[in-house]
C-alpha cells in the first residue's frame, strides 16, 4: 500500500457549500471531507484546476454554526461516478477562520 502523502488528517464533512468564482458566479457543490490545508468536494458543474474560488463552509462547533469564508484553488479534478470530484487547497483564511476551523478539527471524530 501506497505511504500516506497527506500533511494533514481529513476529516468527513457532508454538506452543501456554494462555491464562486471571482465572488460573482456561484455553484452549488458538496464538501465531502476537510482538513486544515484544503477541502475535496463535488460538484455537478465541472471544475477547471487553477481556478481562484471563494468558498463559504459552516462548521458545527460546539452548540453553535460558525461559517468559515475562504479562498483556495482546485489542484486536482475527476469525474467519479458521474460526479465532478475536485480537491481544494486553502490560500487564503483569516486566523479566526483558522481557528475555527481547528476547533472543529480537534472535536471531530470520523476521519475520511
């Protein structure tokens, strides 16, 4: 089996997310696991690797919903079961959005 490449543990996330490009055209999409450099989820609407997106995730901490906003590009896409799977790497998160999501890391139990 091949050695785990992964800088950081991903963790399940099933739900809805919407996904824009350059804050003006937005898709609907389904995070499918997280993790605190990137995202993988899927989307109907085929993805183009490179492509700045601005994403908007809700995050169960605790008794309340905290949405994180961030920016990442897609370094990878496929299609999989007709599904349009696509893997995103954060490069832009604010500390508190950081920390959010970490927080929701560190409480969540069901690695992907």
């Amino acid at each position: 089996m091949g050695e785990e490449r992964r800088k950081y543990p991903r963790f399940s996330l099933n739900q809805c997310i919407q996904i824009s490009f350059g804050k003006e055209t937005f898709i609907d999409a389904e995070a499918v696991n997280i993790s605190m450099s990137g995202i993988l989820c899927s989307s109907s609407v085929p993805i183009d690797n490179l492509d700045k997106i601005f994403m908007m995730i809700d995050l169960p901490i605790g008794n309340e919903i905290k949405t994180i906003q961030c920016e990442g590009v897609p370094m990878y896409a496929k299609t999989v079961e007709g599904k349009n799977m696509f893997g995103v790497q954060f490069t832009e998160i604010s500390e508190e959005a950081c920390s959010d999501l970490k927080q929701y890391l560190d409480t969540s139990s069901t690695t992907a």
